[in-house]
C-alpha cells in the first residue's frame, strides 16, 4: 500500500456507492439514513445481495435504490461470483464498496479490482476476534470492552487498515445478543461516518496505518 495522499472521490454531490448484503441490512440502514439526513454526501448506486429474499433487499427498495441478487450458488467458483458481483459494480462506475452484513470472503482480485476502496464494518475490536460470531467470541473470552470496528478490505480477513473504531464496555450481566445489540448502535454511528472520511479524501495509508490530514 502506498502512502500517497487520497483526492477527494468525485465532487460533493456525485459520489456513488455500491453496498453489498447477505441479511438484514440495518448498517445499509444506517447508510441511507445518514445519506437522507445530509450526514452523508454521497447516493447509492446499487445494492447487491448474495442471498434472494434479504431483508436488506426491501429496505433498499423502500428507498428506491435499485437492487440485484447474485446468488454465489449458482456459480462454478468464488472467482466467477466476485467477477459478476466486480462487473456489476463497474458498470455502475461506484466509487466506494461498501459491505454491509456481506457474509463471504471476496477474492484477491476482486479486492485489486477496488484498490483501498473496500470497506467493512466488524463488530469487534480489531484485530481481536476476527471472523464470524465476533461478539459472541468477545463474550467467551471474557474481555471487559469489546466494540464496532471500519476498515478497508484487504484479502486477508478482517484484517485492512483501520479507519474508525468504537469501544462498548462487556457489562457482567451481558448476554452475546444484548452486547450485540450495543455494538450494532456504534456500528451505525460510525459506518456512514468513515465512508464519508474516505470520500472525503485527504488521507494516505502508512503500512497498515490509516492516517487523516491534521
Ligand atoms: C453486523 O454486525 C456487521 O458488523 C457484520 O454483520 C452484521 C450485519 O448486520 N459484518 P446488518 O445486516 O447490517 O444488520
């Protein structure tokens, strides 16, 4: 990764985001919420799901924004999904990918197709408790504050430089599901917040360091 200074993605008002989904899309929520709101300059292009009859494909027809199922089943190899999922958001020229509850590791070359322009929410502290059920890994281990990361996707998982992160304090009475429930309010506060540090532009990458202009 090079540390060369970031241009902002495109002018105010012309920034195209591709989301991808596999379930209940409250972070593409919060995404179209912050965009509704003006928290957030940018518009949706298009939101993808892997899986037909995601809860996220409705909110997003709800909203207007146009939707696509691309079920990875039907497809020979993960390398022919992510070329047709990489095809379609190309075709739509997105500035910014933005996997929301995407429940599937993405390629090598799907990830250089987006150079730093892949992004991810976790619900965890990175980089503790990488991969699925990361609150309830957090709960298991025992740890005292626990939290919602953003990064960029890079092919290693959960793993990309790190753009935001929020810390939620393990309470004695928690259960993984309520803990999740607090983590998910802070994944929602700073998912559309780092997307729009990212747009923004003005920062650079230093090894794995994400680093915004003083
Ligand atoms: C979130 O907890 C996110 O951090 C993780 O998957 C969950 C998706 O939830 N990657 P939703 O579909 O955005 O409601």
């Amino acid at each position: 990764m090079s540390g060369r200074e970031r241009q902002p993605a495109r002018p105010a008002g012309n920034r195209r985001l591709g989301v991808l989904i596999s379930g209940r899309g409250s972070n593409l929520q919060a995404i179209i919420d912050a965009i509704d709101e003006g928290r957030l300059d940018a518009r949706i292009a298009v939101v993808i799901s892997n899986r037909e009859g995601a809860p996220g494909l409705d909110r997003a027809r709800r909203a207007g924004i146009g939707t696509l199922t691309l079920d990875h089943t039907g497809y020979a190899s993960r390398e022919a999904f992510d070329a047709a999922v990489a095809g379609e958001l190309r075709q739509r020229d997105v500035d910014l990918v933005c996997l929301a509850g995407f429940m599937r590791r993405l390629s090598g070359d799907f990830v250089a197709a987006f150079p730093d322009a892949i992004l991810n929410v976790h619900p965890s502290l990175l980089p503790a408790f990488v991969g699925r059920d990361a609150q309830r890994q957090a709960w298991e281990h025992g740890v005292k504050v626990s939290g919602a990361t953003v990064h960029i996707v890079t092919p290693a998982l959960d793993a990309g430089p790190i753009v935001r992160q929020a810390a939620v304090p393990v309470l004695p009475s928690d259960t993984p599901e309520a803990l999740a429930v607090r983590i998910l309010v802070e994944e929602h506060r700073i998912y559309p917040e780092a997307i729009g540090v990212i747009l923004d532009g003005g920062w650079r990458i230093d090894g794995r360091r994400f680093i915004e202009r003083a």
